[in-house]
C-alpha cells in the first residue's frame, strides 16, 4: 500500500534553528525511492507543527499541542 511513508532509515542529518518563541528541526529521509523534507515547528506555548514534502505527492501538514 503506498498511502503512507514507511521510512527505510532514519535522518542522518538533522538541522535546528531557535528562535525567539520556537525551534525549528528540518531533516530528510527515504521511503523507498522518495525523499521526504520533515520540517518540525515547536513554538514556547506547546504548540506543535509538522510537514512532510514530497517530490511526488501533495505536502502533508499536521498541527497539534504537545503534553
């Protein structure tokens, strides 16, 4: 089933950015033949975001608040 990522290892590289209010981490990874773009948006309230980007499929968003 393709509807999904199944990652085939981990990041090797992942970047951070803080800012005044939140951390940014940014890393890649392969499903398959894919590359994935993972961007992580933590901001000081606990509120969270999470994007995917794909070459080949739409851009996936989720937001949230962490516990």
């Amino acid at each position: 089933d393709e509807a999904g990522f199944k990652f085939d290892e981990g990041p090797v590289k992942i970047k951070s950015k803080k800012g005044k209010d939140s951390t940014t981490l940014r890393f890649s990874a392969k499903s398959g033949y894919e590359k994935v773009d993972v961007i992580l948006e933590i901001w000081s309230n606990g509120n969270a975001n999470l994007t995917c980007v794909s070459p080949s499929r739409s851009t996936m968003n989720y937001s949230g608040e962490l516990q």
